[in-house]
C-alpha cells in the first residue's frame, strides 16, 4: 500500500519536530526598553553650566540670542569633561536653524600613521546661519548624552569679540587643535581682493590656515580642513590673496587650525612613551599645545597697478632696442665719415702731388703698434716656433716680455711718415696662397687626407700658434657645423618646452581645484594672481630674457648680413682679417636666453621639488655655449661639434637631476660626483692642452708614465706651453676644491650647487682671456669696455637680490613661507622680480661683451694674432 506507507512516514516526520522543539531551550525574555530621563535648562551666555550625566539620563541646554542682518557675531561653545571611563566618552550635539554640530569628548585626533590624540577640553565656533529680517531671534540647543556610567562635564556659552575681521587691523588669539578658531571677513566697497595675512612669534606646533565660503558646516579640524577652500600649513607666517570674484557673498571665514603634530612643517615626529599595561592603540594626551597668532586683513593691489607694472616691464626692455637703434646709427655714421677721410687721404694732393700722411688711429691701429711680431706663412709646417725677423721690413723688432711668450715691438721709436693705405694691416695678403679649400664643403673630406693629418700634428703642436694655424678649414663648412648649435638648440626648445607648458598648467588647475597652496613654492607676501595664474609677477619679469634674446639674435643677423656683404665684395678685411666670423654659436646664445625666460616664466607658474630643472637646464646651456663661444674665438677649426656639445650639457643636467633627488645626504653620490668631477677635469686639461692630438685609448697609461718619466725624471723640463698651462692649472685647482667643498659640505641645493662650477670656470677662462689679450699687446675698444665694466656693477646687484632667497624648495611648504617678503617695486615686484630684471641685462650686457670683445682685430691679419 503505497499510500499508507507515505502516510506513516509523514506522520513519523512531524513527532521528530515536536520532539525537538520540546528539547530546545526556551527564548531569552528581552528587557523592556527603558525611558530615559531628560533634562531641559533654559540657559544664558557667558555662564558655566556643571553638571553630570550618565546613560539614563540626556541634558538639553537651550539658548536663544538677537540676530541682526547687518550685523555678525560669533557665538562658541567651551566644555570639559572629567570621565574614568575614556573609551565611553561624552556626546555633544548643537541643534541649530540651519545646521548640526556634533562632537565627542575627549575628542580623537588622529596623526600620522593613525596615532591617536585624545583632548579633554573642547572649544568649537557655531556657524552662524543668515537672516533676511532686520532683527531674528534664533534659538539653538546643545544635547549632551553619554554611554558611560558617570561623567562630569562644564559648558560654557559665549560671544566672540572680534569675529568679523576689519581691514589693515590686526588681531590677536589664541588656539589649539581641539579649540580652532575662525573669523568673518567681508570685502569693503571697491576692494576687489585683498591679502590674508598670519603670523606667530613661534614656529611650533604646526598650523592650518584656511579660507572658506560662508557656509555651513565650516570646516575646522585637523581631519577636515582641507576639505573646502584654499589652506596652506604655517610655521611663522602665512599670506592667502583672496579675490572677490570667487565669493558670492562677498565674505569669507579665515580658519585657522592647530595640528596634533609638526611633521608636516618640518618638526620632528613627539615621542610618547606607552606604560607596561597601556594598549598600542591607547590615544596620547598632548597637554597643553596652543599657538598665538595674529591676522590682520589688507586690500590688495588694484587693476591700475597691474597696468602700470606691465607698462613698466616693457618700457625697460624696449629701451634697449632704442638704445641700440640709436648706437647702430652712430657706428654707421662714424663709418661713412671714417671711409670718407680715408679716401681723401688717398688721394693725391692737389698741392704736391703726393698721398697724404695717414694718423694711426684712421687705419684701425697697425699691428706693429701692439708689438706683434709675425709667426712667417701661416700655412707653414715648419716645426720653428717663431721666425727671427721680419724679412724685408723698415724696422727692426726685438723680443720682450717673458720668454713663453715672445712678442715683436719696434726697436726704435721712429715711425714713418707716410704709410700707403692697408700696408700695416694687410702687408703680403695678395701673395699670400688662401688656405681654405673652395673645392669641397664636407669637413671629413679634409681631415681624412693623409698629408693634411700630418699637417696638422705639425701646426697644432707648434709652441706658438697664430690664429691663421687653427682657421684652415673652408669657412662653409665651419658655417655648416656652427649652424648645427642653432638649429639643434631650436629643435630641443622645441620638445622640451611643449611638455613643460603642458605640466604647469596641469599643475596650476591643480592647485586651483583642490585649493592647496602648499604644492607651489610661492613669495606668498607678493604673489599678485591674474586669471588662473597664482603669481603672474614672478611670470611677468621674465620678459626681459624674451625680448633681450630676440634683440641679441637681430644684432647678430644685422652683423653677418653686413659681413655676407663684405664677402661678396670680396673685402680683404673680410676674408684675411680679424678673428674668424662664426655666428651659429650666437644664434644658440640668443635662443638660449629666450628659451631661459620661457622655462623660468613655466617654473614660476608653480614652483617646486618636481619641476626645479626647468629654470635651470638653461643655464647651464648658457654657460656652456659661453665658453664655447669664448674658445671658438681663437680656435675655430678644433672647437667641440654641436653633437658632442649637446651630449655633454644632456649629462650635465643628468646629474643635476640625480643630485637633487638622490643627492641629499647621500655619501656614496657625493664620492661618485666628485670622482666623475676631478676625471673630467683632467680629460678636458689634456684636450685643452694638447689641441686635441692626444688618444684615449689602451696605450693611454704607458704613453702618461713615458712622458712622466722623461720630462720629470731623466730631465727636469718645463712645459711647453706655458700659457696653456697656467690656465690649466688654475683651473684644476678650482674644480678640486668645488669638488672637495662638495664632498666636505654636501650642499643641499644640488642644482646651483653645479650650477656654480659652470659659472667659476666660465669666469676663470675670460679672466685669463682678458689678461691674455692685453698681455699681447691687444686692446679693448671702447663699447665693449663699457659693457664689461656695467656687465659687472649689473651682475653684482644681481646676485645681491639672488641671494635674498625668498623661497626654497628643499625645506617645507611651512618652513619655506618662513623667508617670504613684502614686493619692494611698485608694491608688485619682490626681490626676486628684480634678479630676474637685472641678471637678463646681465646676460644680455655678457653677450654683447663676447660679440665685441675682439672688435680691435677686424683689421689684423690673422696670422698676426695669437692663440689663447
């Protein structure tokens, strides 16, 4: 029976579930909820309430107060609470129109990596809603509960004095981490925007500055305060510029926060030891940490002022192209007036018959009255290192001076009369062979020729060298090489500075979203915003590097338009005189210093930790192509090519980069900078040295010990370039001792630290071209001496306001804004607007000195004028 066998099994199924349920224990009977007790205290301001709660019982205090529309007053609420019971703490909560404040007491602060701070006294300001009515009375309720058994408490009510902020008047208040304070400021009729500024007489505890709209809730703990507005943590001072723009209302709270720990600011991390029993995750009490401050409201500069800065900054740079306009049309008329004479001069007298006498100072000044002497052809491979005399000359010269270097000066005093034009500067050009090649353009064609290899291990080891020696080569193909500098600088300006400008402007929307300030290394006190930019002054003054730039590349187009043409004239001068006429070099220069105010302009839209390379990168190209320039000058075939150039100023950056973000404190960086530093020194001693006809190969040791042994062992000699040597030796001992100083000291900033060893050897090598020249019976035309000499007064006020340094990036964002300055120009421009300004002249005026430097030469023939 299938049926009834189904039946029996469900039936079975069922009793087992009655069985069990009479086997399970009962349910446990819930407590009945237990009412708790309120109590209600109609309260007053300024009175401190005591009392105590537990968890049967709820106190409710409330306040009411007259709430005028023209009118703002702060209103603060204060309590205390004594508790044995710290994990069950004590409850406040302010019922308002508008908004709700809660907190607990003791209230938890946390710090870095979650470290608890517990605060047993409490002081929080209500925000205060706005009324449209002439006068409100507005009631608010404070509720104070708790879970633990019993606990002790004080309130306490009352109104701010000084909560809204008036204009150029400072205040002073205390506060703590667990007591911020915040303030109200409204914008006066026709302020547009003004400058928040804070300051304290110590630089700890650590504090936030913040301004924010007026809105509820406002946002004044450690653990919240940058969640709206802009905030920047504070040591000593502290400046936020403010525009009315960004506020509806036309008003703003300045909070201002304490926090649990200084780290953030450059402090050290506090140490709380933890008893035997107490819990790692115990919260620490901080005692007593409170800060004084003071804050005082200042309207910032006006839309005028802006114009007039900006006028001000073009009307100083564009003063030098009327300058120079005025001084090209001086040289120009001087020229035609000189050219005038000259022909006049040349031409056969009406009285006589005869050419006329011709003063010395109309022909350039011959090169007998430097008391240069000349070397023979200057395509000669005689292994002599200078002739004894002149050949069939008028006047007798002797040596004099040292005996490494000897020179020619007329033996006797008597001069003639009547010198026939160009015999002085150009005696023998029309007999003499042109040394440069007008059948091939390619350099390599040249050098790989096995005679003319020979030729020159021969002319570049002479012991005298004149400038026709190291000017062989086809001047096109030199134009070639030398064009390669402009146009590779051009096309690294290029990629370089696209990313850049992309960065900081990334950078910038940053800041302006999420309000932090501290992400910008700014002069805070004079930092003047324009649009989305945070300090358009510090972006402005890098005009100068712009326009001086573009001024110097239409100088030095003006100068090889007017030598093209004399080529085409086929001039001698031209062709056989003077240092060799080379312009790629300048066009680098030129664009360097543009690309400099550039990439200054995008460092100081956001300056930082992270972007420091781009002022700087620059510079060291600057100082590079300066030297470059400098040893083009008298050495123009065997000057380094664009490549190597390039490559070398590529690895200079490198280790800048390295040093800055490995270098810090980093011993076995420095010993490997330093080691690198001393090897390429001397590698480029011997290069300099040698001319470049020396190897670096395998042999290199053996070839060091045999010249070693020779000229110092079996036979005490001198070196034979003595000049040479001097500077190499000098030189040396400078690089040593930087590199030593570096090693010893270990300077925090890496970057001008480098930047420094470009500029000492850079100095070093035009000093020793200054006396070298002179010593060589050269002179130095008058513009290029007034440039030295103001170059120098220029670069000296400079580096006075350089070194006032305003802001650093290796300290904290806090301790940074310790060294910012009011603006000391036009209540616009900071100390550092002005080194900008002043080191743009700077290098502008050291161009210039390198253009005209060996002006004096144009009508000297070349193999007349000495190697340096």
């Amino acid at each position: 029976m299938p049926g009834a066998g189904a039946a029996a099994l469900a039936w079975a199924l069922l009793a087992g579930a009655l069985l069990l349920l009479l086997l399970l224990p009962p349910p446990p009977v819930l407590p009945q909820p237990q009412w708790r007790n309120v109590s209600e205290t109609e309260a007053q301001f300024n009175t401190t309430y005591t009392g105590w709660v537990d968890a049967n019982l709820l106190h409710i205090y409330a306040f009411n107060h007259s709430v005028r529309r023209n009118t703002t007053e702060g209103v603060r609420v204060s309590v205390n609470v004594h508790s044995d019971h710290k994990d069950l703490p004590v409850l406040f909560v302010v019922r308002q129109k508008e908004a709700v404040v809660s907190f607990q007491v003791p209230l938890i602060l946390r710090g870095l990596n979650q470290r608890k701070y517990a605060y047993q006294e409490v002081s929080r300001t209500l925000c205060q809603p706005q009324t449209k009515a002439e006068v409100e009375t507005q009631h608010f309720y404070v509720d104070v509960s708790t879970l633990s058994l019993n606990a002790s408490y004080q309130l306490r009510v009352t109104r701010v004095e000084n909560f809204l902020l008036r204009t150029n008047a400072r205040f002073s208040f205390n506060a703590t981490a667990a007591q911020p304070q915040y303030f109200k400021y409204k914008f006066p009729e026709g302020v547009d925007s003004v400058i928040v500024k804070v300051t304290s007489a110590m630089a700890f505890p650590c504090s936030v500055i913040s301004i924010q709209d007026i809105l509820c809730p406002v946002y004044d703990l450690d653990n919240n305060v940058a969640f709206i507005g802009m905030y920047q943590t504070m040591t000593k001072k502290a400046a936020i510029t403010v525009q009315k723009k960004d506020f509806p209302s036309h008003s703003f709270y300045v909070v201002v926060v304490v926090k649990t720990e200084d780290e953030v600011c450059g402090g050290a991390l506090p140490y709380y030891p933890l008893s035997k029993n107490a819990s790692p995750d115990e919260p620490m009490d901080q005692h007593n940490r409170q800060k004084m401050l003071e804050v005082m409201v200042s309207p910032a500069i006006t839309s005028e002022a802006y114009v007039s800065s900006v006028l001000f900054c073009l009307s100083i740079f564009l003063s030098f192209y009327v300058l120079t306009l005025l001084i090209a049309c001086w040289e120009s008329c001087r020229q035609h007036k000189k050219k005038g004479l000259l022909s006049a001069m040349d031409s056969p007298s009406l009285d006589t018959g005869h050419s006329r006498s011709i003063p010395d100072s109309f022909l350039g000044r011959g090169y007998d009255s430097y008391g240069y002497g000349s070397f023979g052809n200057g395509s000669s491979s005689s292994t002599e290192g200078v002739t004894d005399s002149l050949g069939s000359t008028e006047v007798s010269y002797s040596y004099v001076g040292q005996e490494q270097f000897k020179r020619r000066t007329p033996s006797a005093p008597t001069r003639p009369l009547s010198i026939p034009m160009g015999e002085r500067s150009l005696e023998n050009v029309a007999g003499r062979p042109r040394l440069d090649s007008l059948s091939s353009i390619e350099e390599d064609d040249y050098d790989t020729l096995a005679d003319i290899d020979y030729d020159k291990n021969v002319i570049r080891t002479k012991k005298y060298l004149c400038v026709a020696d190291l000017a062989r080569k086809d001047k096109r193909v030199l134009r070639k090489k030398y064009q390669i500098y402009f146009w590779n600088i051009a096309t690294i300006a290029v990629f370089y500075a696209l990313p850049v400008i992309q960065l900081v402007i990334t950078y910038q929307t940053v800041v302006n979203v999420t309000g932090n300030q501290d992400i910008c290394y700014y002069n805070f006190l004079c930092a003047h915003p324009l649009g989305n930019l945070s300090a358009f002054n510090n972006i402005l003054s890098n005009l100068g590097y712009v326009l001086l730039g573009l001024l110097f590349l239409l100088i030095i187009l003006q100068r090889e338009i007017n030598y093209n043409r004399a080529l085409m004239r086929n001039d001698a001068h031209a062709l056989e005189c003077g240092i060799p006429k080379h312009f790629g070099l300048f066009y680098a220069m030129g664009t360097a210093l543009m690309m400099e105010g550039l990439l200054s302009a995008c460092y100081h839209v956001c300056p930082n930790y992270t972007n420091f390379q781009f002022d700087t990168s620059f510079m060291y190209m600057i100082a590079g192509l300066c030297m470059l320039k400098l040893y083009q000058k008298r050495h123009p075939d065997i000057n380094a090519s664009a490549y190597s150039a390039y490559a070398c100023l590529a690895l200079v950056i490198f280790f800048s980069v390295v040093g800055v973000v490995f270098g810090k404190g980093n011993t076995a960086f420095w010993i490997v900078f330093s080691v690198i530093h001393i090897l390429a020194t001397l590698l480029l001693s011997t290069q300099l040295y040698y001319m470049g006809r020396w190897k670096l190969d395998s042999g290199i040791l053996r070839r060091i010990l045999h010249v070693l042994y020779t000229d110092c062992v079996r036979q005490c000699s001198g070196p034979m370039y003595v000049d040479r040597m001097v500077l190499l030796v000098m030189g040396n001992i400078i690089n040593w001792s930087l590199a030593a100083y570096g090693l010893i000291v270990r300077p925090n900033d890496f970057a001008s630290y480098l930047l420094a060893i470009g500029i000492c050897n850079l100095l070093l090598y035009f000093a020793f071209y200054i006396i070298m020249k002179l010593r060589s019976g050269e002179r130095i035309k008058l513009i290029p001496l007034l440039c030295i000499i103001s170059t120098s007064v220029v670069w000296g006020f400079a580096l006075f306001f350089f070194f006032q340094g305003l802001s650093t990036w290796q300290k904290t964002p806090a301790e940074s804004r310790e060294h910012n300055r009011d603006c000391i120009l036009l209540d616009f421009f900071d100390d550092h607007d002005i080194w900008h300004f002043l080191s743009s002249i700077a290098m502008f005026g050291s161009f210039l000195v390198l253009l005209t430097l060996d002006d004096d030469l144009d009508c000297i023939q070349r193999d007349k004028i000495y190697v340096f």
